[in-house]
C-alpha cells in the first residue's frame, strides 16, 4: 500500500491517461507499478492460509524448489548509457528537475549493479530466510516430530548457492538439531536448470518482433518531461525507443537493492505495460506451455519432475529418511517445472496475444519463485496426499480431481505426470517439407526447428556408388541406380536446392537441434549393390567436426547408436543392418513379417503402413515384448493418427508433424 500511495504521489505521467483496456496484466501492474520489473521483481510476502488437513492427516515431508533470491544485473553498460547520456545533456543545461533526478538514480543503479554480474543481494538472502521461516512455522511437525535429516542441493551458479545457505541457516536457528546435507555441484545442474535452446529463442523472437508492431509507442512525452528543450535533446538522443528501454532497464533492477524511489515513474504508464510485455512474454514462450513452443519445453522438465517424484518416493517408502529436500535453481527450470505439473493459471496454454492479457508474469516468477509440494500421510488411510504451494501459495491441479478442496492423491498425480508427455513420437515423413522440397536440406531443418522427435528421408545409390537423398528412382528422366552422380548432380528440387549427397544432408541432419534422422535405404537390383549402400551408409555416421564458429555440442555424433534409425523395405538389407550395426535401431517396412521372426534375425524394430498395424494390433505388443520399436506409416488423418496413438506405436511417420502435434498433445 506504501508503495502505491508513493506511485500516485510522484507518478509523472497519469495511469488514467492509459486507454488502454483494462486486462487483467494491467489491473496487477495498477496494484504495484514495480511489478512491471517481472522476473527481476523482488518476492510478495503474503499472508497465507492454510486449509486444514482432511481428518487423521499430518505433514510429513516437504519438497521445495526455490529460485535464487533478488539479485544485481549484467546490465552496466546500459545504466551507464542512461547515466552518460543525461549527464551530457546537463552540460548543455538541458535537464529539468525530473531529468535531474532520473541522472542521479541512474548513477546509483549503474554503481550497484556495475561489475556485480547475477550476485545475490543483502535483500535476496534475506527473502529465503524468510521463506525458510515461513516454512518452518506452517509446518512445524516435519521438522520437529519427524526425522531430523535434511536435504538441499543446488545450481553452481553463486547466487543460487548463497541463497541456499541463507535458507537453510535460517531453519538451523529454528531448531539447532536438524542435520542438513548441502551440496552443489554440475551432476545437479544438469537437472536442475535444463531448459532453453537456441531454435526456441529463434522461433520466440519472430513472435515478438511481430508483436511488438502491434504498439503504439509514446516517442514524444519523455522529451518534454526530462528536458527543458525537446527539439535540442532529440538531437542529442535521437532514439526515443532505445533511450527508453535503458530507462526501463534501470527501473526493473532497482527492487532487489531496495531503492525506494520507483524509475517507472519517468517513463507513459503505457510504454511501460510494453516493455514489460515484451520482457515477460519472452519468458513465457520460451519457458511455460505456450501454444508456441509448449510441446518442445515442456518435455525437458521430465529429468526435473523424475527427481522430484523419486526423492518423494524414497522416503514414502521409509527406504530414505528425510524431513524436506530443498533444490535452489532459476527462473526457468522453475517454470518448467510447474508449467510440467499443470498447475492452475500459471501453465495455461496462451498464444502471445492470450499471454499478453491474462498471464501474470510477476505473481508466478519474482525472485525467490518457489514450489513446495506438502506430504500428509495418516496412519489409517494409505492414500499419501499432497498439496501445492506456488510461491507459498495454496494451488489447484486442474486435471485432477482433489480430495478435500487442495489435497492430491500422491499415487494421481504420479499417474498425470507418467501421462503428460505422448508416448508416441513423431516423424515427419521426408522432411517437414511443407512450403519447401521433400527430402530437401531445408525440410530437415524445419523438422528439427519444429521439435520433432524425427526426420525421415530415402537414400539411392547411383550406378558409380555416390549415395544420394531423393524420394523417386528417378530424377530428371534419369534412373539414379543406372546413372552416374555427374550426370544428375545438377538436378534441382522444387526449393532450388541442389540434389543432395548423402554426406551432405548427414551434415545437417546432426547439427542443430536434436532430431532423429530417420534413413530409409532403397531396395537395390542386386544384393552386392544392397550390401555397397549399407557399407556407404554405415560410412556417413561417422562424426562431422563442428563447423568454424558453432559450438562443439552442436556437431553431433551420429555414430551413436541412440542417434539414428535405420528403415528398409529390403529384408536383407534390415539383416545386414543387424548384423553390421548391432545396438542400432533397424525398423522393416514391408508388413509382411510377424515381428517375433525379425526379432529373431536380429532386426530391433517395424515401421508398417498404418492399416497393417490396424489389422494386426498384436504386433505392437508382441514387438514391445520382445524389445522392439514400432513406427507406422504415412499417418495423416485425424483418425488414423487417433487410432496409433491409442494402440501405442511409438512413433507415427506423416506429411503433417503440426497436425499429429496437436493430436498426440490432446488432454
Ligand atoms: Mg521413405
């Protein structure tokens, strides 16, 4: 309240002169302007409640997941340019008193945060002590009439690990006897804060910079409110934008070194809403289940949520005796992480423009963000119950039905979340070649930038052995098996590309985002011919280096058994395949085999035209039995890719990855 009454007393620019609609996003932003800061937002202590227990129960154990509290910012150059930029126009006596004072405020937020890149401040240790308090005092039982023994582990970035001994030295003065492990190390990191990549950052700017066209922009307004003379300052700083964004930037780091005079103030309430759109929004795309890249993060919270459920179990089933285990991470995996379990508001699935109105970035994502997952147990009932605490917050899980209003089933929401990613993958079938070539290097491309699980695509050989991509036996009136590769090479595909080499489509299929290359060898008119094309495809798996400038984790081995899929209509060349690459996946296309025969010829996998598995629905099972794989093809109707699913192939090879997407991705 303090705060709001400041905001009204020195806000410069009226909030009733917004006229923008009233969103929910903008009503919160009214409640505390500084909330606009989102993540860089310093944590609301609110007044919790607690619903009692069902009858019989009691708290036995906790499992929290904590960001790391208020922190500096890498952000010095920015402050500074603000700063520099003011101070010259003071030479020029160009500042009113509020560009004044803005050139003071921004000389202090460039001195606090200058060199102090992602350090916790005094504020943010003091925030996980109070939440370890808070903690501590709303359920007393786990620590005190339970087992003593504590866990925490957390990210190796410092400002994680400060927060962790901040929260946990809090809980040792609670109670002196708890005996607490602690531990950090990149064995933790790698599920503790798994998240973006590159592709999803790409795919989130496009949406973004579209959006962002949709403002209007207030360019005028800050030259009359810091300057004594307009015209003369636009000379000076031409970039009415960029000059604001750097404001802005000041403005959302002040929080966590609790400044109390809020810079939002020099900036239209309105500009303000949009940079603070855009900085959450970002987040919200590339971390949570948007309807943009939800279905390609969500998944890489899995290794996160697995941890979670196994640390539960372990003392569940008094295998491991332990009061709480507390994981200090970011931002990121913290949102995965409830985005993955569904819970209410925070996982709902927006596209940018549903995200802009209605998500709440600061009340799910301040520093200090947390989850902490409450077990009650009862001595007559053996149902384990749990209840969610989103920034300790009571929470609902709307997929599943709650006993007593917030309290889950333990064993329920173990179910949701083994259901919560499809188990059957997709394959785009020669590339997601929509809008480009089939089998084109640019429809690999798009299957990896879309986050397919694979990429199929055909191999022919030509008559002087150069082993080829293309669909056809021909090209060009041309057949490949009897033609040499100078007298095709200069064929183009529907993009423009060029036909492309084996050796050549291998490149880009193991670099970029990860993404099965799914290689179909083409039958060949003798078996010498057919042993030549296992032998060359065999050769083209060996590892590529990175090319200059790509990062070394990017030029992928494909050589890795794990990291291809071999399919043919050729019987023999799926046995030459088990025999010369045994550990690799070889799916049989024909559909005439009982996969109990190909099994015992070595052969790991099917891949049969839908229909035949619709007629012989024992196959998946016996081929799951015996440890093999089922894929099917081509599956581009609704109800057919319906109908895979629900037999439980593991992967559905079709022309329409966004359709099959949202298929496999129904509730
Ligand atoms: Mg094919």
């Amino acid at each position: 309240m303090k705060r709001l009454i400041l905001l009204a007393a020195t806000a410069i620019f009226s909030l009733s002169a917004f006229a923008q609609s009233e969103t929910p996003v903008v009503k919160y932003l009214k409640g505390d302007i500084r909330r606009a800061a989102f993540n860089t937002h310093s944590y609301e202590f609110d007044d919790v409640k607690d619903t009692p227990a069902p009858k019989g129960y009691k708290a036995f154990y906790i499992s929290h997941y904590g960001r790391h509290g208020s922190r500096s910012d890498w952000g010095g150059p920015q402050y500074k340019k603000v700063r520099d930029l003011l101070m010259q126009a003071k030479e020029q006596n160009l500042l009113t008193p509020a560009g004044d004072s803005l050139m003071r405020e921004a000389a202090l937020i460039y001195q606090l945060h200058n060199d102090m890149d992602g350090r916790l401040t005094p504020r943010g240790v003091r925030e996980h002590a109070r939440l370890a308090e808070r903690m501590y005092n709303r359920f007393p039982e786990v620590f005190q009439d339970g087992c003593k023994h504590l866990r925490a582990v957390s990210s190796t970035t410092p400002r994680c690990i400060v927060s962790m001994n901040g929260f946990t030295a809090r809980l040792q003065a609670l109670q002196p006897d708890l005996d607490m492990d602690l531990d950090t190390g990149e064995k933790f990191y790698a599920y503790i804060a798994r998240g973006e990549n590159n592709t999803l950052i790409a795919r989130t700017n496009k949406a973004l910079a579209d959006y962002r066209k949709t403002f209007q922009w207030d360019t005028v307004a800050v030259y009359k409110t810091l300057f004594t003379d307009p015209a003369k300052a636009k000379k000076l700083i031409p970039d009415a934008y960029d000059f604001q964004n750097a404001i802005y930037d000041c403005a959302r780091v002040s929080d966590p070194f609790e400044i109390p005079d809020n810079m939002f103030r020099y900036l239209p309430f309105e500009n303000v809403v949009h940079f603070h759109e855009l900085n959450y929004l970002s987040a919200y795309l590339n971390q949570c289940d948007s309807k943009l890249n939800g279905e390609i993060r969500i998944p890489r919270s899995q290794e996160l949520v697995d941890t979670l459920i196994s640390q539960a179990d372990a003392v569940i089933s008094g295998k491991v005796k332990k009061a709480a285990d507390l994981c200090f991470g970011h931002d990121w995996p913290y949102l995965g992480l409830v985005c993955y379990l569904g819970l209410e508001g925070v996982s709902e699935r927006y596209t940018v423009e549903e995200a802009a109105d209605k998500w709440l970035p600061s009340y799910f994502c301040p520093f200090a963000a947390n989850l902490q997952m409450i077990f009650y147990r009862s001595e007559k009932n053996k149902d384990i119950l749990v209840k969610f605490l989103m920034n300790e917050r009571e929470t609902r899980l709307p997929a599943l039905k709650a006993v007593d209003g917030i309290f889950y089933r333990w064993n329920d929401v173990k179910a949701w979340c083994a259901n919560r990613i499809p188990k059957t993958q997709i394959v785009a079938h020669r590339g997601y070649w929509e809008g480009n070539a089939q089998n084109s290097v640019a429809s690999i491309r798009k299957a990896q930038e879309f986050g397919l699980w694979g990429s199929e695509f055909d191999i022919h050989l030509t008559a002087d052995g150069v082993p080829v991509v293309h669909h056809d036996q021909t090209i060009g009136n041309l057949d490949i098996q009897q033609s040499n590769f100078e007298d095709i090479r200069h064929n183009r595909l529907a993009n423009g590309e060029h036909l492309p080499t084996l050796a050549e489509y291998m490149a880009a299929a193991t670099r970029g985002r990860e993404c099965m290359p799914v290689m179909e060898l083409k039958p060949q008119t003798t078996q010498e011919r057919e042993d030549e094309l296992v032998a060359k495809c065999l050769q083209a798996l060996k590892p590529a280096p990175a090319p200059a400038g790509i990062p070394a984790q990017y030029a992928r081995r494909a050589s890795e058994p794990t990291k291809v899929v071999f399919i043919s209509f050729s019987h023999y060349i799926c046995q030459q395949l088990a025999k010369k690459a045994a550990g690799y996946t070889v799916q049989y296309l024909g559909g005439d085999i009982a996969p109990a025969q190909l099994h015992a010829e070595g052969i790991t996998g099917i891949d049969y035209e839908y229909n035949v598995i619709a007629k012989h629905p024992e196959w998946v099972k016996q081929a799951h039995d015996l440890g093999m794989s089922v894929n099917v093809w081509t599956v581009n109707e609704p109800k057919d890719i319906r109908a895979m699913r629900d037999l439980g192939v593991d992967q559905i090879t079709t022309d329409k990855p966004a359709l099959a997407r949202e298929i496999l991705w129904e509730r």
